[in-house]
C-alpha cells in the first residue's frame, strides 16, 4: 500500500503543534496520492502550480492508496484484493500501524480521517477498527475523530433520493419523476430482499434513466450537462460493472492527471515497481468490492458516536449522487441518544474570509455534542475542489474548535 505524507505549511518544529489528517478517495479504486492530492487539497495542483487552498495550511496530511490495488497500491496474488470494507479495514489498521511505527511523532499528534465519497463507507469500518484496536493496546493513536464527505453511508437513501432532488431544482418533471421513483423503489426492494449484486444492476438502470431524462446530468455537480466522456481501458466482468467504473473511477483517471502520475511523478518518487502503473489495478479493485456496494454501514457510524470520538459530516449542495436528502434520511436512522436534540438544532449560517465583509453566505452549520453537519454551498461532490475556501475553513474549524481565535473568527 502506496502512502505519501506532507508536513503542514508552518516550520518543523512547529508541525508537532499540527494534527494529522489522512485522507481516504472514493471509488472505490480511485487514488488518494493522485486525485485528492493533485485535484483536490494537497499542495500543488494537476498543473503543479502552488494551490493556495491546500489543507497543509491547518494540518499535516497523510494520502494513501487505498484499497490495495489503487493508484500506485498494488496486489501481486489476486487473493490480496479486498471484497468488502472489513478487509478494507483490516488493511488500513495495518497500514497505519506500520507508519506509526515508522513514523512514531505522530502517535501522540491529535488525527483525524477525512474522506470523499464511497471513502466514507471504508472510514467509517476503518474508525471503528482503528478505536478497537487503540483501546486492545494493538496501536498508539490521539485518534480524535472522522470527516464524511459526501458519503456512500447508505446507498439505497441516497438512490431513493435522487428523484425528489433533481424534481426541486427543475431537471424533472412530474411524468419523469415517476420513472427515476420506479426505478429507485426498485433497487431499494432489492436491497430490502438482500440481492445486493441485483440492487447494483439497478442503481445503473435508475442513473441511465437520469441521464436519459435530464440531458446527461453530471451527477457529481448538477450544474454542468453533457461533460465529456472518460474512456477507460479497463474491462470488467460484466457491462453494468463497466458503465459504473466508467461513471465513477474512470473519470478521476483521466488526463492530464494520468499522464502527470504515470510520468514526471512516478519518475520522481524512484520507488514504484517497473511492472506498476498508477491506477493500472483499479478496475479490479472496482470489480472485486462489487458485492457490497449497496450495504450500508450505518451502524459503524453509530458506533462512532457511542465511543465519544467527532463524527463530521459534510454536504456538497450541488451533489447528486451523494445527495443531501439522503444523508438527511441515514442520519435519522442512527442508533445515537443525541440525535434527537441535534435534529431539533438549528443551523447557523457560516462565511469564508473573502464573504465575511458582505455576508456572504459560504455554508450552514448544525451540531449537538460529538456529531456535526456542514452544508456547503456552491459546491459538488468534490468540496475541496469546488470550494476549497470553505472546505479549508470547515477543516480550520474541526480541528481548531477549542481556539479563541479561531471561535472569534468564524462566529
């Protein structure tokens, strides 16, 4: 498993006074090191031009390939390849244990995981593994908590969502809205019966309705239409896994991104295996996680909560496949005793450096004890990408929280 690790933007010694955040891609197959870091938050952007909304501004920041297979992780038995978030944990746990070895400073540096997309299903079975094994003595870890955002937490509450969302920004009408319904329902039966490879037969049928009905919406920002198509060399086992692929981790392999990791990158770094090309694995990845697309891990999330650690959950606006009303509707099936007062708080209205002067509104805010709930605005699925001043100012607030000066600043 392929790891890289920034120091945060401040004088060494002072990075001690910084926590560590690792940061988990979606996919699943899709590269930390390569899409989160060049694309989203990391220092440099795909054009290796300076990024001035880089997260190493608050934090040190630990990307990892994951699971095994993506990016520049690779398998050399197949056997190796992970089929569900369990095995994704228990890799993960022995990935972090081994940097923690080798990278002791950072077993008393406060940590967080932050996480993008189906990233959120695998942080969310890894945090409770990670807790577990801190509290058997298996690792040394100030493990302080997770980010979700835009998560696959429930697949079938985000699915069933889609219609009623894309209906109340116009891309539906009524008559069209009954067929995304119809098709979402019936993926939702699925998942209710259990036929959880049939469920994911039917998300692809419910989007190629979306797409039929709503001029190829992008599902990952709903402002854009008709954006190009990503081709990909990868075949997979059947035609649906290929359109899902395509859809949804060929898209973050894409040019120049590609061309920049399999070249001056992987030159660089001197270490990558001949026979190892970035994101060469992916698809298998894609293919073997398959089965357990459709379950849910609400109950890992509750968990979260029950052992006192902060559980984050952040909204992309513009997000479809990843919707707000579905994280809305998995969030009231948590097993938690708070979240009934944190459903009845109200949220509070937050703004970016450059919005402060005339209010202008950069996100929403709710919290009751250890869970918190950003809504951000103007942006997709991709939130550090698509507005990285407030992505960067919700990370300022998680992990700055108990600063006076940080509290005077956002309130």
């Amino acid at each position: 498993m392929f790891w890289w690790l920034y120091g945060a933007h401040t004088t060494q010694s002072q990075r001690l006074s910084r926590p560590l955040i690792m940061w988990l891609q979606g996919g699943p197959g899709a590269s930390s090191t390569g899409y989160g870091n060049f694309e989203e938050l990391g220092p440099l952007t795909v054009n290796l031009t300076p990024r001035n909304t880089t997260w190493l501004r608050a934090a040190n920041v630990l990307f990892v390939d994951n699971p095994v297979g993506s990016g520049y992780s690779y398998v050399t038995d197949k056997s190796a390849f992970t089929t569900n978030v369990t095995g994704i944990a228990n890799d993960l746990v022995t990935l972090f244990k081994a940097f923690l070895d080798k990278q002791p400073v950072f077993q008393e540096i406060p940590f967080y995981i932050f996480c993008e997309s189906y990233g959120g299903k695998m942080t969310s079975a890894f945090g409770v593994a990670l807790y577990q094994a801190i509290e058997a003595g298996m690792i040394k870890c100030n493990f302080k908590g997770v980010a979700l955002g835009d998560s696959w937490i429930s697949p079938v509450d985000s699915v069933v969502t889609w219609g009623p969302y894309l209906y109340a920004v116009s891309l539906l009408d009524d008559k069209d809205l009954k067929l995304v319904n119809s098709a979402a329902q019936e993926t939702a039966d699925a998942v209710a019966k259990g036929q959880y490879e049939k469920a994911t037969e039917l998300w692809d049928k419910t989007e190629a309705v979306i797409a039929e009905k709503t001029d190829n919406v992008n599902v990952y920002n709903i402002l854009q239409h008709n954006t190009p198509a990503f081709p990909t060399s990868q075949s997979l086992k059947n035609a649906v896994l290929d359109r899902l692929y395509n859809r949804h981790v060929g898209l973050l392999h894409a040019d120049p991104l590609t061309e920049l990791m399999n070249g001056p990158i992987r030159k660089k770094l001197r270490i990558i295996p001949g026979n190892v090309t970035w994101g060469g694995q992916s698809g298998e990845v894609f293919t073997y996680q398959s089965e357990d697309f459709m379950k849910p891990v609400i109950s890992d999330v509750s968990k979260l909560l029950s052992y006192g650690l902060k559980v984050v959950i952040y909204q992309g606006q513009l997000d479809m496949i990843c919707d707000t009303l579905g994280a809305e509707k998995w969030i009231a099936k948590l097993d938690w005793d708070g979240l009934q007062e944190f459903q009845n708080t109200d949220r509070v209205p937050l703004y970016p450096p450059s919005g402060q002067k005339d209010r202008h509104t950069g996100a929403f805010y709710k919290a009751y004890r250890n869970l918190e709930l950003y809504y951000i605005l103007l942006a997709g699925h991709m939130v550090p990408s698509d507005n990285g001043e407030m992505a960067l100012e919700m990370v300022e607030r998680i992990i700055n929280q108990d600063n006076s000066k940080s509290a005077l600043r956002f309130t």
